[in-house]
C-alpha cells in the first residue's frame, strides 16, 4: 500500500515513515508540505521520491492508496476531507481537528466514502498498555476505583514552536497531550468520562497556550480518573496507577512513544512484575491499519476514538476556563 504524507513532521521521521516501511506492503511515495524548500529537503533526507506543496497533485497519483495527516492542528479537518473526498484511507493525528463538528464531519464523511478513517493513539498499541487493559479486563484487580494518569514532561526544544506559542495552530498541552490521556483511559477501562473539573495554567513556557493542566473526570461506573499533563516538568516522570478493590496496577515510564517502562501488579498475594511484548507502537498500528484497509478488523484506535478523546480535551478546557464542572459533549450518535 502506497502512502502520501501530509505535512514534513518529526513524528513521521522518527516513527511513522519507518512504521511504514515496516510493513510488508508499506511504501512511502509522495509528501506534502507547506513549504516547497523543506518539502525537497525532508524528502531527500528520507528517500520520498516526490514532494511539493500541492495537496490536489498528490490526491490525484492513482499509486496513493492512503495518506498520514501529520500538519499543524488547524490544518487536519480540510487536509482529511480532501483526501476522504479524493477516496484515500486516512490515519490522521491526534487531535482530529480543533472543534468537535470538524471531527464529526470527518468521521461521517469517511463514513460515506467507505475508506479507513483511524487516529494515531499510540499508546493503545503499546504492548505495556495492552498488558493492562488485560489485567483489569480479567478481573486481576477487582472493580476499578481509580486511574491516575501522569504524563508531566519537559517538551524538547524542537518540539516548542507553535505547541506553546499559537493558539490558532492548536496549541496547548490539552490538545497535544490530554487528549492521549483521555484515550489512554478510555481504552484501559472500556467506558467514556462523563463529566470533568479541571484547572490549567501557563507557567512562562510559551505564550497565549496552557503548558500545565490537572484534571478529575467521574466516570460512568464511579470510577474516577485523575489526569496531569504539563509541558514543563524535567524530572516527574510518566506513568498511571490503576487502583481496584482487589488490586493495584502501578506502571512507571510507560506514556512514551518507545517500549519501555515497568509495570507491578499489588495483590494480596504480594508483588508481581508484569512482562509484555516490547513491540514497537507505530509498526503495530500500521499493521493493524493496513488490516483494516483489507478488510480484516478495525484500526487500533478508530475515528470515534478519536472524536471522543477530543471531547474529552475540550471538556477539560472549558472547565479550566471557567472553574466550573464541564459534562462531556460526544455530539450526535456518540
């Protein structure tokens, strides 16, 4: 299957191109960008034949069969409608767009097209993450009480730009990492929050974006989740706690792009390291993307993953803004 990536970004260079080319059929042929001069250069540095800047040229190779939306945030709704309208399967990233409709309008339009529409949530590919949705699923831990999400990092100084600086582009640590952290949840615990109160700040990072925010969300079961992202924190570390009435998850080092981290289940019976398979995150979603395209199951995470992550990241700042507790809207058909 022949791929067009739309938008000369760093997640596609260090992960997706190599992704793709890890699978079988996987190849590379066309990238977009909206600069001709890093278009040539980006494509030269990673062995992508063609490159430009016109979107409508790359839709219309009749070798494209799918495309990565890897743009700035803005700019992912109207880059996956057309490459929906022209017929290509689409992964898009996270978050699918910067309004709830523009998702919806997305989904829908996939929908229609009868193409693959998937989200690139990479951490439910991760063989750490699956090993605990399997724990909870399997009762390891009993009924589920809690889940504390932790993803504070330090963003690497090639990554700041318009993540802290424009509010226009999508910007924030909300949409660029809360919503990870509510599909991290959804996926662990099988259910969608209901309602979130929260509190964000910009602590001198960037400018006109949050770079720190806390969350609680009330889950439908009782369950709550506690989740706190941030932008500026050099030495917190990452990780999540998963509390239940009959056990513990605690897993450190496992909100990350790579397969690493440790994970301990705490039982009565005592301590227990959990193993799980070291894959790599983006080889698994591509493969489990190109099944999908055949005809055989579905993408790791869907579209309307995708819409109800970004719900929940929307609920989050609104609550943030307004110190109020924020029900969370999944629109129509959610």
């Amino acid at each position: 299957m022949r791929w067009a990536l739309i938008g000369a970004s760093t997640i596609a260079s260090q992960y997706v191109i190599g992704a793709i080319r890890a699978q079988a059929d996987g190849e590379v042929v066309r990238l977009v960008s909206g600069s001709a001069a890093r278009a040539r250069q980006y494509a030269a540095d990673h062995g992508i034949a063609e490159s430009g800047t016109d979107l409508d040229q790359a839709l219309s190779d009749p070798r494209v069969a799918a495309v990565y939306v890897s743009s700035t945030n803005e700019k992912h709704h109207e880059q996956a409608m057309a490459a929906i309208a022209a017929g290509r399967h689409v992964l898009c990233e996270k978050p699918l767009a910067l309004t709830l409709e523009q998702a919806q309008a997305m989904v829908a339009a996939a929908d229609a097209a009868g193409v693959v529409f998937a989200t690139n949530h990479h951490l439910r590919c991760s063989g750490s993450h699956r090993a605990m949705r399997a724990l909870i699923a399997e009762g390891r831990i009993g009924r589920v009480l809690s889940l504390r999400l932790f993803h504070a990092v330090h963003l690497p100084e090639n990554l700041r730009g318009w993540r802290i600086n424009d509010a226009g582009a999508g910007g924030g640590v909300i949409p660029d990492i809360t919503v990870h952290d509510a599909d991290v949840a959804r996926f662990l615990l099988g259910e969608d929050p209901v309602s979130v109160v929260a509190q964000m700040a910009s602590t001198g990072m960037g400018d006109g974006v949050e770079d720190s925010a806390m969350s609680v969300w009330a889950m439908p079961s009782g369950a709550m989740v506690m989740s706190h992202e941030s932008f500026t924190h050099p030495f917190a570390g990452s990780g999540l706690e998963v509390h239940g009435t009959a056990g513990s998850i605690f897993a450190r080092g496992v909100m990350t792009q790579r397969p690493v981290g440790e994970i301990e289940l705490v039982t009565a019976a005592g301590r227990e390291a959990v193993a799980y398979p070291d894959h790599d995150l983006y080889a698994q979603g591509l493969a489990e993307f190109h099944a999908a395209v055949r005809g055989e199951g579905r993408p790791a995470a869907t579209g309307r993953d995708g819409v109800k992550s970004l719900a929940v990241a929307l609920a989050v700042r609104e609550a943030a803004r307004t110190g109020t507790r924020q029900a969370v809207d999944y629109g129509a058909g959610a």
